[in-house]
C-alpha cells in the first residue's frame, strides 16, 4: 500500500486505525529518513493535516528527533499543521488578476466566509489561500475551488459560486 489514492477514505477511519495504517506506511519505506517527505504526504492524506502528535509518532516510529519531523513539515508549504476544509479556494493575486479586481475578490471571499487568508471555516468546510499566479492570466480574475478554475470572477458571483458548494 505504498501508494495511497487520492481519493483516501481515511476519514471513515477510528484515531486507532489511522495510526496503525501509518505504521504499516513507515514500515513499507523501511523507516529510512530519505522517505521522511514521502510518508509525511500520506500521514496528511490520511489525518488531513498533521498535528504535533502525529509528527510525535513519525519521529518515534522512525527513530528521529521530533524537531527534524517538524522542521520537515514547517518547511513545505504543502503540509498543514492545522485542519483544512473540504474545498480549498485559491485567489489569484498574481498582477492580472490584482489589476483586474483580485483584491475585492478576496475581501468578498473573507466577509462571506468569515475567515481570513490561511484559515478553516468553522465547519471545515472552507480553506482560504492565496496565489500568485493560476496561469489563466487572460481568463482574469480567477479563483480556483479544489483545483476547478473559476474565470473572470467579480465580487458579485462569490455568493453564487460558493452556493454551489
């Protein structure tokens, strides 16, 4: 099971049955530190982030210090230490989508959802991010939702897009 679909159904897992997947994970790359990031993705496919105690068990189950794991995991923006939502949405602020509106974007985005860049709705239902840039420049302003591609975005179809989530 060294490769773990993106379509996980881990949260269908007790805290036990995690932890006991990730061992057998670990164990599969032979605890070898060089794999350290590999495993680290599939800890966060399986608990949807990575929260201290499962660094803690990384490094205990791999024989490293807790800060090496840590330090792995601060490093990359790709690891999150705190819950994600279920959608992710990412505005582009890179300089076609800023001069086009992106800023207005984002404050529509932050009043409806009630949170702020890097933050989880309360209902894990939200992520906020921003980009520098989608590459759909022409196609100004975007935002992305779970990696579909929303083009020439104004602050009046925020409420409709999010509607449909």
């Amino acid at each position: 099971m060294s490769q773990l679909d993106h379509e996980c159904k881990c949260h269908n897992l007790n805290e036990e049955e995690k932890y006991a997947l990730l061992t057998r994970i670990i164990n599969e790359y032979e605890k070898n530190e060089s794999n350290l990031i590999q495993i680290l993705h599939m800890a966060q496919t399986i608990f949807g982030f990575l929260p201290y105690e499962t660094q803690k068990f990384i490094a205990e189950q791999m024989d490293l210090p807790v800060s090496k794991v840590s330090g792995v995991v601060t490093f990359y923006s790709f690891f999150s230490t705190e819950p994600k939502g279920q959608y992710t949405i990412k505005v582009c602020l890179g300089t076609a989508c800023y001069v086009r509106g992106g800023k207005k974007i984002l404050e529509k985005l932050k009043e409806n959802l009630g949170i702020d860049v890097g933050e989880t709705t309360k209902d894990l239902k939200f992520s906020l991010e921003v980009m520098r840039c989608l590459g759909a420049c022409g196609l100004s302003p975007v935002i992305s939702i779970n990696g579909k591609i929303y083009k020439r975005v104004n602050a009046n179809k925020i409420q409709q897009i999010l509607k449909t989530y």
